[in-house]
C-alpha cells in the first residue's frame, strides 16, 4: 500500500471526481481518493442530483455537438434562447439578494461552458438536452425555460457511473470506508492527511489535499447549530455522511469560513421519503416540483408561497424552507385535472408517491384529513377564493394565454380581487375533477457556508493571513460564498467542476508535475 501521492482528494462526489481527474489530466501521476462512506453509498451528493449543469451558452447549435439524445429532426423543433455570462452572474445575483462573492461568482460562470464541455470530451459525461426537466411542447415545438438545458443520462446515477469508469482509465485509486481525520502540516504547508482504515490511524504523505467532502446537512445536531433548531426534522436528499467532518478539519489548519452559514438549498420532497438519508434506487425522484402548475397548502389550508413567483428551477431550492416553517412542516401540493398531464412522471409517477385523488373538491378535502389537513372549511375557502381571483384576472386580461415556459402574467390580482398572497404566473382555476394532491415536506439538499477560497486557483484561504494555504484545495459543497439563500437549479454541479478543474489543475503544478 503506497503512502505517498501526487494528490488525495478527500470525497468520491462529482465534485472530487472532477478534481482527481483534472490532476492527472494535468500531469499528476499519483491521484488518491479517499472516502468515507462504503462503495455501496459512493458518489456522494451527486449520485442523488438529476445530473443538472447549468452554464452560459450560445444557444441550441453551441450544444448540440455535446449531447447525446438530438436527432437532426428533433433539432429543427426546439427553440433555445442563448444563456450569457451576465445572464447567469445575474440570477445567481438576484436570487442571491447580491449577497454571493462577485469574483467567486464570476469566475465561475466564465469557466461553466469550458467546464461542460471538458466533462463531455475527456470524462465521457454522457449529457443529454433536459426535455423532461427544462422544455416544454408548445405549438409542437420544444421550448427551453429557464436558461438551462442540459442532464445526464440516467441522473446522477449515470453522471457517478461515467466517473468511475473515467477514474479507472486513469489510474486514479478510491479508498472506501477509509475517513480522513485530520490534515497534515509543516510550517504552513499541507503535507497529507491522516485516514483511519479498520479503526487504525494511516500516516499519507501528498504535495497537495483537495477538499470535496460535502456540507454538513447530514448532521442534524449541526443543521440545529447553523440553520435553527426546526432543521432538525428536515429530511436528507442524499448521502448521510455528509456531517461537516471537511469544515473541522479545515478550522485545524486555520482555514478561513465564509458564506452563508444560516443558509441551505432544501425542496419541496415526499413527505413519506426515509428522513436521514436519500434512496439509492428512487434517488432524486422523492422532489417534487410541480408546485407551479397548481397551489400548496399547509395542513391549515392556507397557501403560503407564491407558487408562480418564477421558474421551477428559480424557486425551488428556497421552498423546502417555507414547508418546514409551516405547522408540522409539511403541505399539500394540489391540482385540477387540467395540469395532472404536465406533471413529470419520474416525480409523480404511480409507483413514486401517494397520490390522493378525488371527483370534487369536498371529497378531497376529506381525504386530506386523512393525511393530516386540519381545518377542511378553510382549505376549501382557501381553493374559492384562488378561483375566483383568477376568474377576475382573465376577465381583465382576456388576450393572456397559460405559457409554462414564460412568465405569462396569468395571476390572481385584478383590480377587483388581489389575494393577500398572489400567484404572480401560470394561475388557472382548480375548478375541473378530478382533483390531485400529494403531500410534502422539506428536503435538504446541501448548505451553502463553507471555506473561503481563491477563485482563481481554488486554493483554500487562512483566516489570519488572507493568503492561501499551501497544497490546500477546495471544491464542491465546502466552497463558501457561491450562493446565499437560494440558488438557480444547476448550478451545484457545474461549480464542482469549474472548481474541481481548478483545484486538480493547480495539485499537479504543486507536485511539480504540471504538463
């Protein structure tokens, strides 16, 4: 058993991954990854994402050449706006409350496309066009929203799968159930890290660490520190060994945190999905992110977000907070029959959720109480006044069509009848049988604080000085001040790469090895 690398990258996420491999890419030519979970659990976070990248491009003819699910045919069918570099900086922004590290940001957009395009060709990252997630069919044409347009092949499941197989042409070796406990260091420089492999402590030796553990969402008694005492009963997404052990290790070498700490991406999930740790097969399927095309409800009956605010994918990593705030933290996503067809099947499935169907609404009222609802009349107020005020809006507004891939203007406020809370687009009546509901509850997905690091060279940065950290890299779910609050789906992803490249770039040319 060698001792000695290159590079050990502590995390078999996609984030690590990306990072171990842009080091032999680069000219390392002994790469280590260390995980903690056993190979059943590998992959990390990203096993359990939908294999979302969002980055800048130039439209569908920019990204055609990468995927792998386009026929000439269906080509000349779809319409793509192009996504720039200030269009993306701009949501992150916005969402972010302006909050988020302007360079950090930046030099993460302005690496995204490069970023995809390097997973494509060197890892073999089998990516698709996202019509399941990100278009839909208007006047027989696919039409793409919200600025992002690429998956993977079977989720993350297939994203993790062309990883390891990327890693095992490379060389790259993974250490199962082997915890990286604590760094090792010399006069202000990383020299390796310590593991522990059948309860025994094991001595590496490495020119330079790369960070890719993950947050500490899996620790409740850490969500209760940093989040509030509520996200105790959050449900974890993904991997349960994300428990903040990363942070410790960095804070012994006096690392510098930043970002928002109190801030997390959490979604609207099944509420009968496991509470500590994701499923392995039904993976990322638990989300559920039709709440656009209807209402949510708390067990009181009452609405609480305004479910048209803005794309899906805009919103969704905020909402998960809002149902865990309301009384028992859950809701009740609710439907006419009209939007039950734009439902996504891998999400709403018959053999995915509990589906709670019913002729009319008082029958299903009454089957809600069933499953916790508490206050029938007020649900039902709740439903005929959302009615009515969409009525008056198309009454003023009769020349507004629903539109799912643009914010249409169809809302609830008219100058007769505003709702208190507004549904601001895609609002039709809940007036057709049958009706659907399903009940939900609030998923962590990761948290958002996490190390400071350069952003050019993803090199973690010392409290005391500022400055880097010698042989010391970060990426992943640790990096602190990407996002704040909320985030635009996709972007998770695609900074473990842009981040992970950066930091397996700048290993090799620590190990004095850079081609």
């Amino acid at each position: 058993m060698s001792t000695h690398y290159d590079c050990i990258v502590v995390g078999s996420g996609h984030a690590g991954c990306s990072a171990a491999l842009a080091a032999v890419e680069a000219g390392c030519t002994s790469v280590l990854i260390v995980e903690k979970a056993p190979h059943d659990w590998v992959g990390g976070n990203g096993y359990f994402t939908a294999g979302a990248h969002r980055t800048v491009h130039g439209g569908l003819q920019d990204l055609l050449p990468i995927v792998r699910n386009v026929t000439p045919e269906q080509a000349s069918k779809i319409d793509m706006d192009p996504y720039t570099v200030e269009d993306f900086i701009g949501d992150i922004k916005r969402l972010g409350q302006d909050k988020p590290d302007a360079k950090l940001v930046r030099s993460m957009v302005e690496s995204s496309r490069e970023a995809v395009e390097w997973l494509a060709r060197i890892i073999d990252i089998p990516f698709i066009l996202s019509f399941h997630r990100q278009a839909y069919e208007v006047n027989g044409r696919q039409k793409f929203w919200g600025g992002m347009a690429l998956s993977t092949e079977d989720g993350g499941k297939g994203l993790i799968k062309a990883h390891m197989k990327a890693l095992e042409r490379v060389g790259v070796e993974i250490w199962f159930e082997s915890p990286a406990v604590r760094l090792r260091v010399e006069k202000g420089t990383i020299t390796g890290l310590v593991v522990q492999i059948d309860g025994k402590e094991l001595n590496l030796s490495a020119s330079s660490v790369v960070l890719a553990a993950g947050g500490y969402e899996s620790s409740s008694e850490l969500r209760a520190k940093h989040l509030g005492s509520e996200w105790e009963k959050a449900r974890v997404r993904g991997t349960p060994f994300n428990t903040g052990d990363g942070f410790a290790m960095a804070q012994a070498v006096g690392a510098k945190f930043a970002g928002d700490w109190a801030g997390c991406h959490s979604t609207c999930w099944d509420a009968n999905a496991p509470a500590d740790a994701g499923d392995r097969e039904l993976s990322n399927q638990f989300t559920k992110s039709g709440y656009p095309l209807g209402i949510m409800v708390n067990i009181y009956g009452q609405r609480f977000v305004d479910e048209g605010q803005d794309f899906r994918n805009f919103t969704y990593a905020k909402f998960g907070r809002q149902i865990l705030l309301q009384p028992e933290g859950c809701a009740f996503q609710v439907w006419g029959a009209d939007m039950i067809p734009f439902l996504r099947k891998e999400e709403y499935g018959d053999e995915i959720v509990e589906k709670i169907f019913a002729g009319n609404m008082e029958e299903l009222a009454d089957k809600l109480l069933e499953k916790g609802l508490k206050d029938k009349e007020c649900f039902l107020k709740t439903v005929r006044n959302y009615n009515a005020a969409v009525q008056n809006h198309r009454a003023e507004h009769s020349t507004l069509g629903w539109d799912p891939t643009i914010k249409d203007g169809l809302s609830t406020q008219s100058t007769k009848v505003a709702l208190q809370l507004p549904k601001s687009n895609w609002a039709l009546p809940i007036d057709q049988g049958p009706f659907l509901a399903v009940k939900v509850a609030c998923g962590i997905t990761f948290t958002f604080g996490g190390l400071a690091i350069d952003p050019d060279t993803a090199s973690v940065l010392s409290k005391e000085t500022d400055a880097p950290i010698k042989g010391l890299f970060c990426t992943g779910e640790m990096v602190g001040g990407l996002f704040h609050n909320n985030y635009p789906g996709g972007s998770g992803l695609t900074a473990g790469a842009v981040f992970g490249r950066k930091a397996g770039g700048q290993a090799a040319k620590h190990a004095g090895k850079s081609v």
